[in-house]
C-alpha cells in the first residue's frame, strides 16, 4: 500500500469510528429534563493538574482529588514541571523534597499514588507525555533523534583548474533554536542555553558547486557530493568560471522541551522521523506500563499532546526521499535556495518552497499524529491533544485524536479564543459531538488572585456559544504542603487560580454545577446550525446576546446568553412553531412554562430580560400550553431593607479580629480602619435578626435579594441552607413558609479574593526573598525559608499568607469586598 494511499483509509476509518461514537453519545438520553437535573459524567470538568518541579507529596495528592471530587470533577490531566514559570522554566532553592525529579523512580512512585487514588475515587487520570507541556521530548531524546536544521558552509573559488580544498563542516550558533528561554542553574542566567550536540553532531546531506552570483538553472547545479572525502576534502577539475562550493547537512536544531526541571529537561522529538517518533512514544508507554501499567484502562486513560510550540523544523534524515516520493522530484538542487540563492525560475523557487512546506505537513500528519495515533491505541490509552499551532493542516491530523481539545484565555477580561472556531469546525465536519476546551487560561494581567465566579461566568457562557460543551480548567496546581501554607503552590504567573486552597472554593461549587447542567444540555442531542434559526430586535441596555441550537426528535433547546457585564432585554425570536417555551436557569436548576410570546412566520418571538451575564436555555418540547396572562419576568417589588446593625465574625487564623465585630452598617472591608478587616481574605459571617414584614404573610414569592456582593455568598434563614449566590441577579428565593413573625436569624458567608490579604502581608517586614519575574508581571520565590523547612514560627508575625509567586507590592490596589447591600426582602407576587 503506497503512502498516499494510506492515510486516506487511515482517515476515513477515523472518521466512521469518530462519527459511531458521536452518536451513541447523542443517543444516550432523549429526554434533556433528566440530563439537566442529573448531568452525566461526561458533563463533569475537569482540570489541567499542574505538578510543580519538586514540590509534591502523596498527601498533597490525596487532598487534591478529594476536593476535585467533592467539588463536581472527575478528570484531571497532569503536567509535570519546573518548579515555578517566569513564564519560563525557573527555580525555587532549598526544596525541602529535592529528590523529586520528573520522570524519576521517586516522582514515579506519585503517579502511582494518583493513579490508585484516582481508581479509590472513580475519576479519569492522565498525563502529558514528558517532563513540560511543550511539545514531546525528554532527557530521552539523543541529538540523532531530535529536531534537525539544515546547516552549510561556503567557500568561494575560481575554475578552469584542478582545485584541491577542505571544506569544513558548517559551524552553526551553539544555543539552541527552544521558542523561549529558561533559568539555566549551570549559569545562574535566564537564557536559551548551549547545546553541546551542535558542535559535535553533523550529518551531510551535499556538497554542491554553483555559478558563484546571480539566478542560476537547475542544471547548473552540480552535485560533487561523491567527489568529497569524509574529511571534507573535495578533489575537482572546475570548470571555467567563479564558484560557489556549498556544504549542506544537518543538525540537531537544539530545541528543548520546556517549561521543565532542569535536570528533567532534553531534546525535542524529530516530528517527522518515524524512527525518532516510534523512539519517544515506546519510551513514554514504557514507563507508563513499567510504574502503572495496572491501571491502565481503569483510572489512568490518556496521554496528552498540548498546543504546539516547537517551532518548524526543516530536516529529517530521511526528507530527500519522502520530498521525491511525494513531490516527484528531486530537491537536491534546491537545496541552495537556503542560502538565499535562486535557482531555476522566480516560480520554480517558490514552487520549491511551496512543495517544501506541503512534505513538512504531509511528514507531521503521517509520522508525527499518526504513530502516536498507533502506538496510544495499542496501549489501551487515549490520544488526547491541542492540534493546533504546529506546522500541519488542521483538517488531516484531527482524525488522529481521540480527544480533541481546544482552548480559549481572559485576555483583558474577555472571552478570548485561540484556534477555537477552526477546531470547533473540524471536529463537527468530523462528527465528533463532545468539544473540550483548555478553558480560563488566563496572564498575569488578568489572573492575580482577583478571579471571582461573576467574572468567569460570561467567558465560559461565551466558549458555550461557540460550541464547547466540556471545560478543562486551566489551572489546578498540586497543593503538597499543609492547609496553613494558602494560598500555596502556584504556576508561577499563569493560570486562572482554580485551587482547593482558593479562597471561595467550598462555595463555589455552586459554579460547577452550573457549567454541569449546562455542558448536559449542550452535549444532548445535535448541533442545530439552521440559517436563521435566531435573530434579537428591540435590545435594550448594554446586553450582548449569544446562542446556540441543539436538537433531538422533535425538541429544540437554544443556550441563550448575555456575554456583556452589564443587564438589559431584548425580543428573542427562534426559528420554532407550535410549542410550548419553556425558560431553564441552569445557575439554580429552575424551569417554567413562558406565557409572554407571538408567533409568526414560522418564529416564536419571546422577550427575554438578562442581568449582568445571565443566560437561559429556552426549550421546545412540548405542544402550545393554554396562556395564563402571567408574565415571563415579574417585577419584584421591595416589602423591607434589612438596615441597622450586624455581627460580623471573621477568621481570626487569617488575621481577621477574634470577637465578632458589630458593623452598624454595611460597608466595604477595604474602607475598615481595623487592619484585620481592611487586608482580611477569606469568610466572614454576617448575622442579624429581622422581623417578617406584615405583606410576607403567606407570600409564596418571596425573595432574599443581596444587593451587591463581594464575591460570593452562601445564605441560610432560620437554619435552612438557601444555597449559594455567585451571579447576577444576587438573590436567593425563601420558600414558602419558612419566615416567621419576628426573630428570623439570616446568616450569610460572605467570601473575597486572596488579593487583599496577600497586599496587607506587604505591609510587614518581609520574611522570605523573592526574585523578579521576567515578564513585569511580580516575583517568585528564591527559596524556601527556614522557618517553612524546619516548621517554625513565622519571624513577621503580621504575615499570613505562603505563595511562591508574589503579584502585590504594598502600594497595590485593595479590592472592594464583603456585603455591600443593600439587603432587602422582595416579592414578585
């Protein structure tokens, strides 16, 4: 079977095997109330486990699946690294577990632990597939196998003679072609470091002699590459005229997999050498199957390849033979238009360049994906990978993945999507109905222990809209040491900060159950993509409308958001006729029956009021319900403010007062003259008793409505958990009968950021040395103190917080936290 016969079978079973699963995936359930109320595993997140250098411990492990779990996770995929980003590969000194290097037996023996934990806990465990998350390499990889470069030396001469000359190997920049730099320990600097196998590994590849100036014809080249000795030493009778004599080979490009631990830090793969791509992923399973090879199937599942960031290369051993097979000529006359020489025509140079770049691709999708593709496959494990940014056509390798993952950022603050709408597009034409998504990958501008549930909400509702339906969270780092260490480890500046050790973590659950109900409906049935399925007229406020359409049978169920911080309304018209609205609120799980709508044309034009970032699923499933004159969104009207005095009790282990404080009003932390209340991060507990307004009476529409937040609340009356408030509109319906005529208790957790906390240890004389990040994006740790190593008391007693990345200076910006208010009782009857 010829090569290019191959990959086409290869995709097309692919694609039959991808469009099988997609849909008994569609047909597990066809009733989308009982995956909204009870979402499936698959609508369950997951999370992107950073593992930091040396910085790990099975109890660490341990905590960290068991709050995944209790949380509402059920995967996590591992990336083992150094152990802080810079943004690039950095080092903390005086580790007190110095022993763990990735990929080591001592390192090993944690995987095995997560991997038994994961199978205790019944979650999905897998890893990237080397020490880093760039791209796949290791210590493993020799100069023979790494990426290559094409490298030449020229010398000049004149012909019409007999020449004799040595011409040396070429001599190429000793620093690796890595995309970024690293701490090299060896230096002390932040540098891309010298390779050593650049001086010392070569290859030929030709030697050949060209007219020395000017466009030159093909067959002017002459090929004296039998005519040179292995020493260089070229015997030739020139003929007349001034000559260039070009030596070509390769080299190893030096280009290293990163962010890694210095001494778990090797050589990229050759991409497009089977040999050297068979090398790496045998290595890789082997030492899944050597450490935890009986798990495999169980609880561990997948190898992960991320978003490309290796470069292009341009040489591999055996790319002289694939070029002709493929092209159906030789390039060995054109290798000289590297050294910026024209040979033939200006089209046939750019035919040459063009055929180039088409091999490159054609060799990543036919070695590179496909004997990953192979290989994962026979070893009962899962390809799971960001197919993007590498030098292929998206469309040819997508059929390889098992699991398609694309990814979208906060940039500014703002759903930011990288190659998400191209994956999303290639995994439908592909048949694949799940689309997972790296998701809240956030810089250092955005994401400094600031993040809150509200201001993630309209980013992720955004990704929803543009066809993910499984978020991957970017990131959760592996928390090794004890619960008084908070906020903790860290990935250096990167990252949403999803942690156990985050501030509003417990509570936020609630979120999670959110984008479960959510990413339930959102893999139920199929994409509905009808021209003109949705329109929007009559806006008002500053809303900004997004949707997307599913359907199954006869039922059509639209995610409808408002992706802008901000509330208005607007006429939603769906491409539907005779049935029944329905408006689901995923944030609390409620349903209704809409009245307010028309109908014509064949649309049902319903007006829609959002709140800052509020989004509904509209469903039609169900035949037109006799109107009852009930509107779609009562007006809820004020019964009382809850004014006057509250106790307020905060955590006195995180420098809060240790009495309960009495607030004669509401008001921000940050505006506090009590240093315990103006820095304080965490939970405070606000109380008060209040008397049940004589309209409340028997009032079955009663709501608890928060005013503002900062920045998220749990609520109870009268001992009744009334759940969580995280988003707009911050309020929580009472049921009925739960108030009584007077001496109603209200309580109300209310949790901020880590950010002001961190901003008031600045304050104190400083007890641990930092050193400067490289983007002006904050600090890391030189090295642990000796008060962490030896478990002492901390020397600047007016210090709380232990992270080994620093964002704040004392001069930061507090943020605005606690309840604000007004608190008031409403009702919508």
């Amino acid at each position: 079977m010829n090569k290019t016969f191959y990959p086409a079978v290869s995709l097309l079973f692919s694609f039959f095997f991808l469009v099988g699963n997609s849909f008994a995936q569609i047909k597990a359930e066809t009733d989308p109330e009982k995956v909204f109320l009870n979402p499936p595993e698959s609508a369950k997140p997951g999370v992107l486990w950073m593992w930091m250098g040396a910085n790990l411990s099975k109890a660490g492990i341990t905590k960290d699946l068991e709050a995944l779990k209790k949380e509402g996770f059920n995967r996590t995929t591992m990336f083992s690294l150094a152990d802080v980003t810079t943004p690039w590969a950095g080092e903390i000194g005086k580790s007190p577990t110095p022993e763990i290097v990735s990929w080591t037996e001592p390192w090993w023996a944690l995987v095995r632990h997560a991997a038994q934990e994961s199978k205790r806990l019944g979650m999905d465990f897998g890893m990237f597939n080397g020490p880093s998350y760039e791209s796949s390499g290791g210590p493993w990889i020799t100069p023979e196998l790494s990426m290559q470069e094409i490298c030449w030396n020229e010398v000049k001469a004149t012909g019409g003679k007999h020449i004799s000359i040595n011409i040396g190997k070429p001599k190429v920049n000793p620093r690796g072609k890595s995309p970024f730099p690293m701490y090299n320990p060896e230096t002390g600097l932040v540098e891309k470091p010298e390779i050593a196998a650049r001086n010392t590994y070569y290859k030929d590849i030709a030697l050949l002699a060209l007219p020395a100036s000017g466009a030159i014809p093909k067959e002017k080249v002459i090929d004296l590459t039998a005519k040179m000795q292995d020493n260089g030493q070229l015997e030739w009778d020139a003929p007349a005229g001034e000559w260039t004599i070009y030596r070509f080979g390769h080299t190893t490009s030096g280009t290293l997999m990163q962010p890694a631990q210095w001494k778990a830090t090797g050589l990229e793969c050759d991409k497009m050498s089977e040999e050297a791509v068979t090398f790496h992923i045998d290595h890789v399973v082997g030492e899944i199957k050597k450490h935890i090879g009986d798990y495999i199937g169980s609880s561990f599942t997948h190898v992960h390849f991320d978003s490309y960031e290796a470069g292009e290369p341009n040489w591999t051993p055996k790319m002289r033979t694939e070029f002709s097979s493929r092209r159906g000529y030789d390039l060995l006359p054109y290798l000289a238009t590297f050294a910026k020489r024209s040979v033939g025509s200006k089209q046939d140079s750019l035919r040459f360049r063009e055929d180039f770049s088409a091999t490159i691709k054609d060799l990543y999708r036919d070695v590179y994906f496909a004997t990953i593709a192979k290989k994962l496959k026979e070893a009962n494990l899962t390809f799971l990978a960001e197919p993007y940014g590498g030098p292929w056509r998206q469309d040819d390798v997508m059929p390889y993945v098992g699991k398609v993952m694309t990814e979208f950022w906060t940039h500014k603050g703002k759903y930011s999507p990288y190659e998400l709408d191209p994956t999303v597009a290639a995994l439908r034409k592909s048949g694949q109905n799940i689309i997972e998504a790296e998701a809240f990958t956030g810089d250092p501008t955005d994401s400094k222990w600031d993040e809150t549930p509200a201001w993630l909400k309209s980013m992720g509702d955004a990704s929803f809209c543009a066809g993910v339906n499984r978020m991957i969270l970017h990131r959760f780092v592996q928390q090794p040491w004890d619960d008084q260490y908070k906020p903790g480890a860290t990935m250096g500046q990167w990252g949403t900060h999803f942690d156990r050790t985050q501030t509003w973590w417990e509570p936020g659950k609630a979120m999670v159950e959110y984008w479960k109900r959510c990413q339930a409906l959102l893999q139920w049935g199929g994409i509905n993509n009808t021209e003109g399925d949705f329109a929007t007229s009559d806006k008002a406020g500053n809303v900004n409308i997004k949707h997307i359409h599913r359907t199954l049978a006869d039922v059509d169920i639209y995610f409808v958001a408002n992706v802008n911080r901000a509330k208005g309304n607007a006429k939603c018209s769906f491409k539907v006729s005779g049935k029944q609205p329905e408006l689901w609120d995923a944030v609390t799980g409620s349903r209704k029956d809409l009245q307010e709508f028309e109908q014509a044309n064949g649309m049902i034009t319903i007006p829609l009021e959002f709140d800052d970032s509020q989004s509904w699923f509209v469903v039609f499933r169900k035949p037109l319900a006799e109107k009852k004159g009930e509107v779609n969104f009562p007006v809820a009207k004020q019964l009382s403010i809850l004014d006057g005095s509250w106790s307020v009790k905060f955590d006195a282990a995180w420098g809060g007062p240790k009495n309960p404080v009495k607030f004669e009003s509401l008001q921000d932390w940050t505006k506090n003259e009590d240093k315990g209340i103006k820095y304080y991060s965490g939970t405070a507990l606000y109380t008060k008793l209040f008397v049940m307004p004589k309209q409340a009476e028997n009032n079955n529409d009663l709501l608890l409505d928060l005013g503002t937040v900062k920045h998220i609340a749990s609520v109870k009356i009268n001992n009744v958990d009334l759940g969580v408030v995280w988003t707009a509109p911050w309020s929580v319906k009472i049921p009925a009968k739960l108030l009584k005529a007077k001496n109603n208790k209200l309580e109300i957790e209310v949790t901020n950021v880590w950010a002001n906390r961190l901003i008031g240890d600045e304050q104190e004389p400083a007890d641990m040395e930092w050193l400067p990040g490289h983007m002006n994006s904050g600090s890391f740790l030189k090295e642990f103190p000796d008060w962490f190593l030896n478990k002492t008391a901390r020397p600047s007693k007016g210090r709380y917080a232990f992270t080994t990345w620093n964002y704040f200076t004392k001069d930061s910006a507090l943020i605005s936290s606690g309840l604000i208010g007004p608190v008031r009782l409403m009702t919508t009857k």
